[in-house]
C-alpha cells in the first residue's frame, strides 16, 4: 500500500470535499479514524465559534464560496456540513441547496443532515434517542427536522454547549454517561441512537455503545463518511465503524 501511495499520491481513490462550519480540529481526527487509504478528505472551514444565529448566518452567506474552493480543488463528492445552519432556513433548504449545487458544479453533493437521515434510514431506524451538544432550543430544532423526516424522536438529551471550543473538551467517557443516561431516561422504546455533531468523540466509542446498549450508533461523523464514500464509490472501511458501515470491507 505504501508503494501505491508513493505513486499515485493522496486521494488516489477519490477526494472528498466537506464544507466544515467550525474550525476542522477534532472532526479531521474523526474523519481518519474511518476512511481508508487512498480517500483524501479536503475541508473548507467557515470559522463558526459560536452556536449562535448571528455565526449560522455567516455560513448560509458564505456556503457557494467554499464549494467553489472545493471544486477547484478538484474534489469529487462534496457535503455540506453544519445542520443547526441549514435548518434555520427551513427544513427543505438541505435538499434545495443540494439540488442547486449539484446542478451547478456538475458532482455529488450532500448535507450532513441529510448523511444522517439516509444513513438511518439504511439500517431500518424509524423510533430514536437523539443526543446533542446544544442547548435545548437547537437540540428541539433538530427532533422537529428528523420528524418532518418521519422518524419518532423518543427522547432528546443535550449537553447544553454553547461555545464551540468546549465540543472539543468533552471527553468520551462524559459523551458515553451522557448516552447512558439518555437511555435511563427514555419512556418508549427506540431502535438506534443518533448522536449530532461531528467534532465529538464518537468514532472510538461506537462498538462499545452498541454492544452495551445492542441497538445501532449513527453519529454525525459516521453519517458523513459513510454518505461520503457510497458518492465515491469506496466501499471500505476501517475496522470498529459499526453497524452503519456492515456492508463495506474492513481494513488496518
């Protein structure tokens, strides 16, 4: 593999471009903890520091720009992250934007909220727990967008983060007791879990929470990667992506 890197270079396979709302830190770290050799993840970052409207508003503004950074960079499949964003405009403004994109730079596109709603709907979840970062207001905007999108969102757990800095000090064992207890509290019964937001620690965790809980994981990063590959075609995967990636070939 390493002579195959040596003469074809990075993306060898496909390059995967991913308009990132925040700063790319930990979602990068996320993002390789699942892609295989030879996909290359280029990202445009817009600078949200805040999960407040008035930093939504500069990524609604600014969203063709950074496709067109990715274009020219010769990507072959682009999402568009940052779904607090999005759906501020209202919940069609994913597929509208996808749809003019796609016309427009002539590739695939994708959001990550619709990542997230097809990577779900790929393994059969209609009844969740939805777990977010965010602060009630925003973590009620998302339940309301999975149930335009006909899922039933049993409960909603939050970790009520405002500063987006903070996401990244949030430690796994604290995203795993904030899972834990989403499930003590929940009344109905569900079949999978989404947790939103990429720059969370999820990606180490996903098999231990679904042997320990043995219902599916679909985190926000998984989503995305997993969307991102079926555009490129690369159906490979690494080794403890979970149930969401059970059709793809595993690799060190």
């Amino acid at each position: 593999m390493k002579s195959m890197m040596n003469r074809y270079g990075y993306g060898w396979r496909g390059k995967f471009g991913f308009i990132n709302p925040a700063i790319a830190d930990s979602v990068v770290l996320e993002f390789y903890k699942l892609l295989p050799e030879g996909v290359l993840a280029t990202i445009v970052d817009q600078k949200v520091q805040n999960l407040a409207d008035e930093d939504f508003a500069k990524v609604i503004e600014n969203m063709e720009q950074a496709a067109r950074v990715l274009d020219y960079e010769e990507v072959h499949a682009i999402t568009i992250g940052g779904t607090p964003p999005l759906l501020r405009k209202g919940f069609d403004t994913p597929d509208r934007v996808i749809e003019a994109f796609q016309r427009k730079f002539d590739k695939p596109f994708s959001s990550t909220p619709t990542s997230e709603v097809n990577a779900m709907r790929s393994l059969g979840i209609r009844r969740l727990l939805l777990v977010t970062p965010f602060r009630p207001e925003l973590s009620e905007t998302i339940r309301s967008y999975l149930e335009y999108k006909d899922f039933e969102v049993v409960h909603v757990k939050g970790a009520n983060i405002q500063k987006n800095s903070d996401l990244v000090k949030h430690t796994g064992q604290q995203l795993y007791s904030l899972v834990k207890d989403a499930v003590r509290e929940a009344r109905k019964p569900f079949d999978g879990i989404h947790i939103n937001c990429p720059r969370w620690p999820v990606v180490g965790m996903v098999e231990t929470l679904e042997n320990d809980l043995s219902v599916p994981i679909v985190s926000s990063c998984q989503a995305i990667i997993w969307e991102g590959l079926n555009m490129l075609q690369v159906k490979e995967i690494r080794p403890g992506a979970g149930q969401l990636f059970a059709g793809f070939r595993t690799s060190a």
